[in-house]
C-alpha cells in the first residue's frame, strides 16, 4: 500500500533501470543532500523542481528519492506530467543499498 500510494507501484528493477543511465534525483534540501547522497545524484529540492525540469535529461530515465519516499512521489508527479520516463526511488539511503549493494 505504500509503495502504491507514493507512486511507486509495483517494484521496478531500479538498478537495470540505473544501468540504462538513469539520471539520480535527489529532491531533498541541499542541506540533507549535504549530509549524504548518492554518488553521481543530482539534487534539485521539491520545491525548486517545477523551474528547473530543463536541468534534466528527457531522453534518460529518472529515478527520484528524497529521505522517506513522500517527496520523491511528489516529484514522480510532477516528471510523468511532464513527459519523463520517472521511477520513485523512495528514500535515498535504502536506494543507495539497492543500487550498490
């Protein structure tokens, strides 16, 4: 039911989907995204995202997380609305295991 409820849906391979060169979005504040992401994430906050959608690839599949999982499914709205192949990573450091465990 969580999964479904932030967007997630049924569990997407997330690392096939990285190794496809997914872009690694990280909506947190930049201070959190400070105190630890993952390598290569490109940290753009939820509340900046609606202007700044043109610093991301659309050809690229984009893999949003924050802390928990909420506002990355905020984020995932806001890609597939606007064309994006968007998959919600859910919270950063459990994606991080995930994608290099």
């Amino acid at each position: 039911m969580f999964r479904k409820l932030f967007g997630m849906g049924p569990q997407a391979d997330l690392k096939a989907i990285k190794a496809q060169g997914a872009t690694i979005l990280d909506v947190r504040t930049t201070g959190e995204f400070a105190q630890g992401h993952i390598k290569g994430a490109v940290n753009i906050p939820l509340d900046q995202l609606p202007n700044k959608l043109n610093k991301l690839p659309k050809d690229k599949p984009v893999i949003a997380c924050c802390l928990s999982g909420g506002r990355s499914g905020s984020a995932l709205s806001l890609l597939k609305a606007n064309g994006f192949d968007a998959y919600n990573g859910g919270g950063w450091s459990a994606l991080n295991r995930e994608l290099n465990g």
